[in-house]
C-alpha cells in the first residue's frame, strides 16, 4: 500500500512543478509508504509516490512505465488478479520488467484503455499519464477502499491519496470547510463522494475514471452496482447451492489476499461472524505462524473478548490484544481526526487506530478484515428495520406486525425498542412512503440531522435551501426502481457509509495512519457480484441477517459465534472527553475557539458541553453523543488544517527521480 499524489497544469503557460513540491508532497504522506519514494516530471506533470513494499520488492518502484515508456503511474493498492492478467498480456505479446501488479496495472491501461479498470480484481487508486497525448487518467476501486481527492485552483490540478499531500503543496490553496460536506456529514455520517469537506477538494467517487485532456474533463463509471431488476436475473440456485457459492468465493477472496503478498499477512479479529470467518480461512491458507489481532474494552458494555479468546482456541492463531479505555481514546483522538481528514460522529476509529499500532509493532504490514460483508449480504439492523416497518405499513393497524420491532438492535444497553409505546411512535412514522426511495434510510439521516441544530447562522445561510436528502435521492441509478427493496436499502448504505465513513475513516485511515495495509475479502468483487445476485431470502430470511453467510460458516468456525446476538463495533463517545486524557478539549470547546472557527453556535455548544460534564458518571443520549464527538472532531479539523500553517516535513531521499526536463 502507497500514497500517490501529483500536479498536472491545466493551461499550457505554466511552469514546470519543482521536484522540491512534489517531494514535500510525498513526505506528508509519508506514512502511508515510509519504504521508498519516487517522482517524476515533465513540463506539464509532476507525479509523486510513498511506497510501502508489499509485492515484489526487489523492483516495482513507482513513478514506474511500461517497457516502452508510453505511460507512467503512481498507484496505492493492489490487483489480486495480476497474475492472471499478466498471463493474458503476454499471451498477447507484451513484455514485462517487473513482477509487480504496478507493472500490469500500466500494460494493461496500453492493452485495453479505460476498459482496464473494470478488469482489475483489487483496491486501487490509480493516476496514469500519457505523455504523447497529454492525458492524465484517475481511477478508483468500485468500493473506494483507497481514496483519491483532487483540487483545481490556479491552473493546475492537484491531486492525491490524501488531502494534507494537497495543502502542502501550496501555501496559496484555499483552506476552508465546504457549508454543503459539512451539511452532508451531519446527515449522511460522512460527505458523499464527490462532495468534500473542505472548499474546492473532491472525492473522486467510487468505482469512477476520471480523464483530463485537449478534450476537457470526462467521467465515466468503471464500475457498477447491479442488483437484479426481477427474479430471471438472480442466481438461478437453490440456497444450498448459493451457500456453496459463497463459501468458495470468499475461500478464494482470502486465499489471494493472504497468498499475493511478499510479506506476512495477519488478521483482525472482533469476535463476531465477519473477522472470525475470515481470519479462520486466512489461517487455512496460511497455516502455522497466523497471527490475529483484537480490541479489548474497559467498558463491559463494548468488549467481546470472550468470543475472540474462543475463536483464538479454536483458529490456534498467535494473538495479540490492546486494551482500550476512555482516556486511552481522548489521548489519541486528536491524531486520529488528523489522519481522518473529516468529521467523525463516533469514537469508533480511535480504538482501530490503536489497534493498527500494534499490528506494526509486531512487524506484520498487512491485516484482513471482515469490513464489507454487511454491506454486500445485508447485516445491518437497519436492513431488518427496513423490512419490519414496510411489513407494518401494509396494516399500519395491526397489533401484531410492530411487535417484531423487539428484535432489533438486542446488542443496546439503551435499545430504542425496549419501551413498546415509545418505539412504536418512533418506528412509525412515515409508514405511507414505504415505497418511496430512502425509506430504509430516512430516520437515520433526520435523527442526525437535528445535530445541524448547532451550527451557526453563517454556515446556514450558506447551506441555503439545499435538502441534500432530496439531491441523493435524484441521483439514483436508473434501474433503482427495479430492484428488490432491500437491494435499494443495501445500495444506499454503501453509497452514503460504506466509502466516506468506514473504508475511510475507520478504515484506510486508521490503518495507513501506522503504515498498514487492510485487505477485505468481502468485498472481492467477484464476492460483492454473487452477493448482488442472490435472491433477497438468502441474504435476508425473515429478520436473520447474512443468512447464507452464517450457514457458510457452519463448521468454520464455532457455533457460539454463529448463534450470538450481532454486536456491531462500538467505542465509548461523548464520556471519553470528560476526564484525565481530554484536557485539550476544554480548550477547543471554548467559546473563543468555537466563535474563531465559525461553525458551530457558541452559546449552544456551551451547553452541550455542561449536560456531558454534568452526566459523566451516568448514561449520555445517542444524540448528544454525536454531537459531542461531532463538534470536537471538526474544531479538531479546524485547527490542523485550517488555522495552522502547514507542518514542517522533513526531506525525503528520493529512491527514484525521472526528471524529463532535464534528460
């Protein structure tokens, strides 16, 4: 895994990109590829990389060109088919220097063209140049594993793995928040690609090519979601049938993720379906010497260490574990919110920051993770919600129908379900538009919402009239409608919450933030496709979700775990601030700091502030928690990113330099 980023002048009269701006580039980012780095230039684009060694490390040094030099790239990913397209190219009589996926990545591009990316089987992204037609490709993986932002200001494009590389290249580029990403954070839990939060930086979205060229601008989806549009296009097998399939998708997903790699590979390990099924195949193909990782909480209410110690005996895998407690979190957040680059409205990604600290400190670079699987087969209790309410809003009088609202959320001390009168006036509204698009969705995205209670009136009137539920839901693919509605549900959970917030900010984030490389076998895209076909029934039957992941897990991995209530991943929120470890956020949530960052409404953070300090021995609402955690991570943001110059960095020895202006 790398970190890319580059300039490209988009007027013909600029000078050339010092290599000196490129490099400070890379050593922002250097984090992400502390191994080597490498630039290269001509009079029109400067690409820079961080690499950090995973496949062929001998050679496979980048900014790196194909045998004839007609392309160059900077790449951070990987391609878990490469062998097998390198097969395909040759047999078609191209050569090779390498034995890197980077290497195939750019003969491939010469082969086939943008049609390439939808070959890759990997998590990606990608910027290629060809020199001869002063073209420059961007691409990006169909989940958004990797992240690519970019930014057109003063004539030339910038663009990279990570928004800091950007701001460090210019002390000219606007540093601002953007009213309408922050307006999407707090509905969405995260800006919507290619909303950004800060003014003028996009989110390449997922799954998209973007080409700069004598042509202008285009864009082009590479990838798509494609849910069946009726029964004739599902998968044509029984569920047992559809079991077998998925056990051997995923079995192959995790063998090419453990087996392409020139490093040891480990694997987080929750305690739940997802991380026990995956680090139990990772440790098939890997066999003696597997090593696991997992979080342990303070806080009863959040750990599952009895279920990972379980799966531990169970795998005899070399395990290692981080305890984490609420001053722990505090102490790291504000580096946490440094590597996010965003809003967060949970702790979540501290304690996994953590975690991939500890990962390197026992020298593995690589780690598997079950993030994905209930995006791609339906795991969410919002996706039982979904379908509770629907079956309710059939016979909205029924007595009966809403009693299945009890089976939601079991895993909450303070579940919304456990008083029968209140969580019918809650799940009950807007019955009627059970057939409208973002049912699923709508009292998530309102609930968060009323968090935008706190910001100031400037940030209002610059949000204007914008409803930016309104804008997502026109913006749907256009066979929306066809498909099944838990297809729609799981279509809109990966589009506004699987990219922005957890491949990113719990995800790449965290990890990359210590230098390590996550690998998702669920979301393969081979895995992600038979996931897409399988009929609603085997992913969700009746209420219990994943159904054909569980019983392809039967006899993989203990039973204890398959039959468990779903806890999904917490951490503790708001309370984590009150405390020793958070003396910084006095500071930050003073009425000074809040005025100077212009976002929020001083005098209402002040008193969100002193209900969480005056309840820090008892119990917080879901509400204020987020809102909490809200205002701190983005007057975090404010001050790394906005108000501070930028931070030194210190030089970086340039393992590779091709300078075409001076050969």
């Amino acid at each position: 895994m790398c970190g890319i980023a580059g300039i490209l002048s988009l007027k013909a009269d600029l000078p050339p990109t010092p290599v000196e701006v490129l490099s400070r580039m890379a050593a922002t980012i250097e984090h992400r590829g502390p191994d080597e780095f490498g630039v290269y230039r001509d009079a029109r684009v400067g690409l820079a990389h961080s690499r950090l060694s995973i496949i062929d490390l001998a050679t496979g040094q980048q900014p790196l060109a194909d045998v004839d030099e007609r392309f160059w790239l900077v790449f951070n990913g990987e391609i878990f088919n490469y062998v097998e397209l390198r097969a395909e190219l040759s047999a078609l009589g191209h050569r090779f220097r390498t034995k890197s996926d980077t290497e195939v990545i750019v003969v491939a591009f010469k082969q086939w063209g943008r049609d390439a990316f939808a070959r890759f089987n990997g998590q990606f992204a990608i910027a290629l140049w060809d020199p001869a037609k002063q073209e420059l490709t961007l691409a990006r993986d169909w989940s958004g594993i990797r992240p690519l932002y970019y930014l057109e200001h003063g004539g030339r494009l910038y663009f990279s793995s990570e928004v800091k590389a950007i701001f460090a290249a210019s002390d000219d580029l606007p540093r601002a928040f953007d009213p309408q990403g922050l307006e999407e954070t707090f509905t969405f839990w995260s800006s919507v690609p290619p909303q950004g939060v800060f003014a003028g930086v996009r989110d390449l979205p997922p799954g998209h090519v973007r080409t700069y060229s004598a042509r202008g601008v285009e864009e082009h989806a590479a990838f798509e979601h494609v849910f069946p549009r009726s029964h004739d296009e599902e998968f044509r097998g029984s569920l047992e049938d559809a079991v077998v399939a998925v056990r051997e998708a995923l079995e192959e997903a995790t063998r090419l993720r453990m087996l392409r790699a020139d490093v040891p590979v480990g694997s987080y390990l929750s305690g739940g379906l997802d991380s026990s099924l995956v680090a139990a195949m990772g440790k098939q193909a890997k066999g003696e010497g597997f090593q696991t990782f997992s979080l342990r909480f303070e806080d009863a209410e959040y750990d599952e260490s009895e279920f990972q110690r379980m799966m531990v005996d169970h795998i005899q895998s070399q395990h290692h574990e981080l305890v984490v407690s609420r001053k722990s979190i505090a102490e790291v957040f504000p580096k946490v919110i440094y590597h996010a680059e965003r809003p967060v409205l949970r702790t979540a990604p501290a304690p996994l920051f953590m975690l991939s600290g500890l990962v390197h400190q026992h020298g593995i670079k690589v780690v598997l993770t079950g993030e994905g699987a209930d995006e791609v087969f339906a795991g969410y209790d919002i996706f039982r919600e979904a379908k509770v309410r629907r079956f309710w809003a059939s016979n909205p009088q029924s007595e009966c129908r809403p009693r299945l609202l009890e089976r939601l959320y079991p895993y909450l001390a303070r579940s919304p379900v456990s008083q029968q009168a209140m969580a019918r006036k809650f799940f009950g509204r807007n019955l009627e538009g059970f057939k409208q698009p973002g049912f699923s969705h709508d009292m998530r995205w309102q609930g968060t919402a009323a968090l935008k209670r706190m910001f100031a009136p400037a940030v209002r009137e610059a949000v204007g009239e914008l409803d930016v539920e309104r804008r997502l839901l026109a913006d749907l693919p256009t066979n929306f409608g066809k498909w099944s509605y838990l297809a729609q549900d799981q279509y809109l959970e990966m589009r506004t919450l699987l990219a922005g917030y957890l491949l990113c900010s719990q995800g790449d984030r965290m990890l990359m933030g210590n230098s390590i490389e996550g690998r998702f076998p669920f979301l393969d895209i081979n895995v992600a496709r038979l996931a897409a076909s399988l009929p609603a029934s085997y992913k969700l039957r009746v209420l219990d979700e994943k159904h054909v992941v569980k019983r392809a897990s039967e006899g993989v991995i203990p039973g204890e775990i398959l039959s468990r209530k779903k806890q999904p991943y917490r951490a503790p929120d708001a309370l984590a601030f009150v405390g020793e470890g958070a003396e910084w956020a006095e500071d930050l949530l003073s009425e000074s700091a809040i005025t100077q960052a212009g976002v929020f409404e001083p005098s209402a953070v002040t008193r969100l502030w002193a209900k969480c300090k005056a309840r820090a021995a008892t119990q917080f609402s879901n509400t204020d928690n987020m809102a909490v955690v809200g205002v701190l991570s983005t007057q975090l943001l404010h001050e790394q990113f906005i108000q501070r110059a930028p931070a030194p960095h210190s030089a970086i020895r340039l393992n590779t330099l091709v300078d075409k202006l001076s050969s």
